[in-house]
C-alpha cells in the first residue's frame, strides 16, 4: 500500500516540478530514486538492478555501441567537410 502511495507521491512532484519549468530529463531519474526509497523495498530491487538491467544494458551496448560510433563519426565528418550544409542547400 504505502509502495502505490510513494509512487503517487513522487508522479504529483514530478508534475509540479515539469509545470515550473524543471528539465524532466533530469526530474524523472530523482524521483524514480525518490519512489523505490520512500517504497522501502529498496533491498529487494536492487538484484533486478544488477542481475538483469545491467547484464541487457552490457548487451545492447555490445551490439549496438559501433553503429552509434560510426554514426556519430559519420555525422560529424558531414558537418566538417560541408556536405550536410550543401545538401541543406539543395
């Protein structure tokens, strides 16, 4: 019971602080954090954490991690050399 209140609780501040012009991107992290700590099942989530977040985050970013390098490069090869400017022109 008290776990759907503290997720409730941290929801109506993460709406509050978004209204007053608070970046969410930063917001939304603190007030997971703010939910599983006032929950207080914060022992109990923290196996879920590093057995199966971390291992399918060290999997995507195996497979993933050259495509958003070479993009980036890529990208940033456009911009130096004028190509994207000229085919913003075109």
């Amino acid at each position: 019971m008290f776990s759907t209140l503290a997720i409730v609780i941290t929801l109506l501040l993460l709406i509050f602080f978004a209204y007053r012009g608070y970046s969410v991107l930063i917001l939304a992290p603190i007030m997971a954090t703010l939910a599983v700590l006032l929950s207080g099942d914060f022992l109990n989530s923290i196996p879920a954490y590093t057995d199966v977040f971390m291992g399918a985050l060290s999997g995507f970013l195996l497979k993933f991690f050259p495509i958003f390098l070479l993009g980036s490069l890529f990208g940033h090869l456009m911009a130096d050399s004028g190509a994207a400017t000229a085919i913003d022109r075109f």
